[in-house]
DNA sequence: TTGTGTTTTATTGCCTCC
DNA sequence: GGAGGCAATAAAACACAA
C-alpha cells in the first residue's frame, strides 16, 4: 500500500501531464510556495508569472494555491479564535504590539499594496493585521507554519491536520512560540494556556524572522510590565522615586534589584537555568546606548537558540531589558562584551550545545527519520551541497526548478546559523510527530533492512521517502526556512529592474544580523 | 488491508473594484 | 466587462486507526 501510494506519488510528479486529473504539488513547489506567501499573501500578477515559471506551473494554479492558502489562514484563525476566544489578558499585550496596520490581510486589500510596504511590515501585517483577533495571536495565531512548532507538543488536538501548516511554518510558527513565550514569561502575564505553557517546555526555535516583531513586542510589553509593577508595588514610573543611594550605578546590577519581577515565577531557585541567567551578562550586558533592538534581538536569538528555555532564562532576559528600559544611563557596565563576535559564539555555541542535544534526543527516538535529520544537520560544511542536492531532485518538476536550485548554492555562510534554528523547529516537530515513531520507525524498517536507507532512497529517486507528512515537515523547516526563494526572486526580478519589493524577510533578517553584528562590534 | 478522516487541489459562482 | 479575490464544493491524495 505504501509503496504503491509512493509509486503513485512518484506518478503524479513524474507523469503529470498525463494526467489531468488533481496533482499534488511537489515538496519544492510547496515549499517556494509557502515562503513566497510567507512573504506576500497577495502576489502581484508579475509574482505570480515569475512563479508560475520558477516552480514550473501555471499562473492558474499560482493564483489558486494562493487564494486557497489564504482561505486556509482564514479557517484556521477563525478556528482557533473559536477555540481560544478566553486569552483576554493575553490579549492586552498582543495589542499592545500592534504596529497599529490595520490592514486586512486577507480581504480588502490588493496586491498592489505591498508594493509600498516593508516587507517586514507584510509580515507585521500577517501578525497584527485586523484579521487576526487578538486571541488569534496571543493563542495559536497563524495556526499553520506555527503548528509546526507549537503544535507539535499536542498531537493530540491537533491530529494530523495542517502539515501543511506545519510545514513553514516554517516561518510561522515561531511567532507564535515566541507570543507565547513571551507573554508567559514576562512574569506578569500567566501562561496562557495550557498548551501555552506545554510550549514554554519547549525550546523554541530562533527565528529570525520574527525578531523585529518581537523586539518591539518585548519592548512594549516590558514597559508595560514595568509600568504595571511600579505601579503595583510603588510609585508609578516617571512619578517619584526614592533617590538613588550613592553609587547605585557604580556597583554591579544586585539580585534585590531585579528580584521584584520575579517574584511570581521564582519557583525554580535553584534550577540549573540559574547558570545560564548568570551566563546572560556576557550577552548583553553591556548596556551600550545603541538601539535596543539589537539587545532584544539577541534575546530572543538566544533564546530561540538556547534548549531549556525555562523560566528563569526568560526572567533573566526579561531583567535585561527591564534593566536597559529602567537603567539607560547604566552604561558599559560591563565593557568588552557584546563584541559581534561574542554574539555570534555565543549563538553558535547556544546552537551547538542544543544540536548536540538534539542529536541526542534523535538518536533515542526517532529513528531513521533522525537519522535522517542528523545526516543533514550535523555537517554544516555538507548542508548547502545536500540542498542544492535534494532540492535538485524535488526541482524536477521543470527545467526552471532545476535552474532554480542554483541559488542555493548562493546561500550565504550565516546560512547555518538560521539553518539550526529551524531545525530546532525541526526537531520539535519531529519529536511529537514521533511521538507515534514506532509507526514511522515501522515504515521505515523495510528500508533499514536494506541498510543504508538513506542513501538507497537517495538513490532511486533522489528523494528521501519519508511518509509525506514528515517529510513535508521536514523538509519545509528546513529548506523553505533555508531556502533563499528570496534570493532566487531577487535575482530575478533585480535583474528586471522590477519594482517590486522583494520578499525578504529571511534575507533580511540574514542581513540584518550581520548588520546587528556589525553594529555591535562597531559599537565596542 | 480497509475504512475513515483530513488535507490539498481544482472548479465554479459570486462579488468588488477599476 | 475584465481582473482579482472569496467562498463553496467536489474529488483526489494522504495519514491513521482498527
């Protein structure tokens, strides 16, 4: 059954002129697909050709996916706004981070409106934008690319709807991961929910992407939480102070000083997570009168980055930023540190260690699949070849996919460091996935008798056969989070010299790393 | 292996805007 | 009127449980 279902898979992709009937779109397809509409809900005709050309199908069929992509957005917000209309404190800070579009992501507005906007802001719009109710986002907002993530923990609820959904998730769903984690571990806001807090378990996945959506959001919602607590337990921010006793600023930040926010979530004194609050100094401590974006950025870098992810590592970098918002003239506390450098080991080392673990938790559980992942994630120097490889075979639907593959071979070097992140994505959707991985393991088996699985599967089709949801999931956090669809328009229509704004958050967010990174090192 | 439920794709009709 | 989008529907593909 299963092979023939993979046969008949293999039909539908290989003979699919023959047959007119319903075709599925290849992983490769899918995957430009999701991220394009990741980055643009509402395709400019032009988009669309260029599309249609690239993923070697028709405009038709571009409009309809995307039509029936935002119709599927639609149902899942309207599903999970039903199901979760009860995060109204939650709410308040969601709200709070609006960026006040108010932009109908799905309805009124026409395509032609993103021309004009940053595509940041096209992702903002996804975010915050009037068609997501509040609880939407402080829930499970886009439903989709975060279930992957999110989700994962709750197969239950969940079943096995939205691989697709799963898939970006890619590039979804760590917004949501990171709502909720951030409203939850902002000491004020409880978690949310019960599946909230099962995510707070999690180690969530750094995402780029999202880190100019966060960063505001932390900012805000810190404020407000300041705000909240001063007026809790004194006087209100900006009213009065007790004076400051004499070289408050000259002795290092004491415990007392942040423990007031803490105080609800403390209840882990001695977790292990304490090594790693007091490791967060070389992070950022150096509270450097630079922007604080870059500070949050690294937070929730580092978070997304880091694998425990328990509350005191969240305390510790929410006191961070109370202490950047409430001690700006606090400065250089600790100088040499926040060296771009620094950053970028700390994030490699956040990735390495948590990889390791990974690799661990994969070996345990997930059999070939992990086996599968391993191979891939654990050889940096092997991970833009394997790309370019595997997306090569998925790119057989055309000519132009084929062409299309080289562009990873552009793939900057900072590729890896996203590339882990969205493993960790990975790797959590594995691991609930696996959760039923006896079964997948059972799948599986017949090729682990021929050993080599892998490369067996390899070889006949330059395909990994994995059951088509796993390997949806996989795939699609990893290469549509990886895969530089944004390069591969850019050059396109850069070369056209079209007007057209580039989606580009994950470039962008490439870049502005870097330039966060450049910006720090010129900063120290 | 089969039945069932879910997801994805395709089609069609209607609406809105230019 | 044409183009684009949304919504409803059907059907295929797929995953999963029994």
């Amino acid at each position: 059954m299963e092979e023939s279902s993979e046969v008949h898979s293999e039909e539908n992709k290989v003979s699919s002129e023959k047959d007119k009937k319903r075709r599925l779109k290849t992983p490769a397809q899918v995957m430009a697909l999701e991220r394009f509409y990741n980055e643009h809900k509402y395709p400019t005709e032009e988009m669309k050709s260029q599309l249609a050309e690239q993923l070697g199908l028709t405009e038709k069929q571009i409009s309809g996916w995307f039509c029936h992509r935002r119709l599927k957005d639609k149902k899942l917000l309207r599903d999970e706004a039903c199901a979760s209309g009860r995060q109204d404190r939650s709410s308040v800070v969601i709200q709070d981070r609006g960026s006040g579009l108010g932009q109908d992501s799905c309805g009124s507005t026409k395509h032609g409106d993103y021309r004009n906007i940053d595509p940041r802001e096209v992702e903002s719009r996804r975010l915050y934008g009037n068609d997501f109710q509040v609880s939407d986002l402080t829930y499970k907002h886009m439903s989709h690319y975060t279930e992957t993530v999110s989700g994962t923990d709750d197969t239950s609820s969940e079943s096995s709807s939205s691989s697709q959904d799963k898939l970006f998730s890619q590039t979804e769903d760590p917004y949501d991961l990171e709502n909720s984690r951030y409203l939850t571990h902002n000491g004020v806001i409880a978690p949310i929910n019960a599946k909230s807090a099962k995510i707070m378990g999690y180690k969530p996945s750094g995402y780029l992407k999202v880190k100019g959506e966060i960063e505001n959001a932390a900012i805000t919602a810190v404020k407000r939480q300041l705000g909240g607590h001063y007026r809790e337990d004194g006087p209100p921010l900006g009213v009065e102070f007790q004076p400051l006793p004499p070289g408050a600023f000259e002795s290092p930040i004491q415990k007392p000083v942040r423990e007031p926010y803490y105080d609800e979530d403390l209840s882990i004194p001695n977790s292990p997570d304490i090594s790693g609050a007091e490791r967060q100094p070389s992070l950022s401590n150096g509270y450097e009168p630079y922007n604080s974006k870059l500070s949050s950025q690294d937070l929730y870098m580092e978070e997304a980055n880091s694998s425990g992810m328990h509350g005191s590592h969240y305390q510790d970098k929410i006191s961070q930023l109370k202490q950047k918002s409430t001690v700006l003239n606090h400065v250089k506390r600790f100088p040499k540190q926040n060296s771009s450098l620094d950053l970028y080991e700390d994030s490699a080392g956040e990735t390495s260690v948590y990889n390791s673990k990974r690799n661990q938790r994969m070996s345990s559980k997930h059999g070939v699949e992990g086996m599968k992942i391993d191979s891939v994630t654990n050889h940096r120097g092997h991970y833009d070849g394997k790309i370019e490889s595997e997306m090569h075979d998925y790119a057989n639907v055309s000519p132009n996919v084929i062409q299309r593959s080289e562009y990873f071979k552009f793939k900057p070097p900072n590729l890896t460091h996203n590339r882990f992140e969205s493993l960790d994505t990975e790797e959590r959707g594995l691991s609930t996935r696996m959760k039923k991985g006896e079964k997948v393991n059972r799948k599986w088996k017949g090729i682990k008798e021929h050993g080599n699985q892998v490369k067996l599967k390899m070889h006949s089709t330059n395909e990994i056969k994995v059951p088509k949801r796993v390997r949806h999931d996989l795939l699609q956090q990893d290469y549509v989070t990886k895969a530089p669809f944004t390069e591969m328009q850019t050059r396109k229509f850069l070369s056209k010299g079209s007007v057209m704004e580039m989606p580009s958050s994950f470039s962008e967010d490439e870049t502005a790393e870097n330039s966060s990174s450049q910006e720090l090192g010129a900063s120290s």
